[in-house]
C-alpha cells in the first residue's frame, strides 16, 4: 500500500496543498500518544490482513482455487511487501 501510496505523486501534491505541512506538537504525555498510535497502527495492519484474506477468499471461489491460507500467512509475515 505505501508503495501504491508513493507513485501518486499529483495526489499527494494536491493533498499537501489542502492539508499544508504544518506540524502540531503533541500536547499531554507523549508516551500516551505514542502508545495510542501504536495500537491504532496495530489495528489498522489487522483489518489490512483481514481484508486481504478476504478479497483472497472471494477471487478463490470464483476461480476455484484451494489456497492454503496458512501458509499464504506464512509468507506475509515472512516479508512479503504486499
């Protein structure tokens, strides 16, 4: 996703000119912040996987394919940069 992210250069200009790149400082315990970032960040790769295995599942059975979805795991967490 960062990769497909990257290549939309005019997209991301566009963005930058709504949004700016104005910083804000954290405000309250940094640590809190960081904690809750990494949670939603954790979330946010659960629902990625959720969603892939998903769309995996759909394509399989239109296709009639039998993927082994374990070992399709395996492989993602083995350093796949899908």
């Amino acid at each position: 996703f960062s990769r497909c992210l990257s290549a939309l250069k005019d997209q991301r200009v566009e963005a930058e000119k709504l949004f700016g790149k104005t910083i804000t400082p954290v405000e309250g315990d940094k640590q809190e912040w960081v904690d809750a970032l990494r949670q939603a960040l954790l979330a946010s790769k659960i629902i990625s996987y959720a969603q892939g295995f998903m769309l995996m599942r759909e394509a399989s059975n239109e296709n009639g394919w039998d993927l082994n979805y374990g070992n399709v795991a395996l492989m993602w967490r083995g350093g796949c940069i899908i």
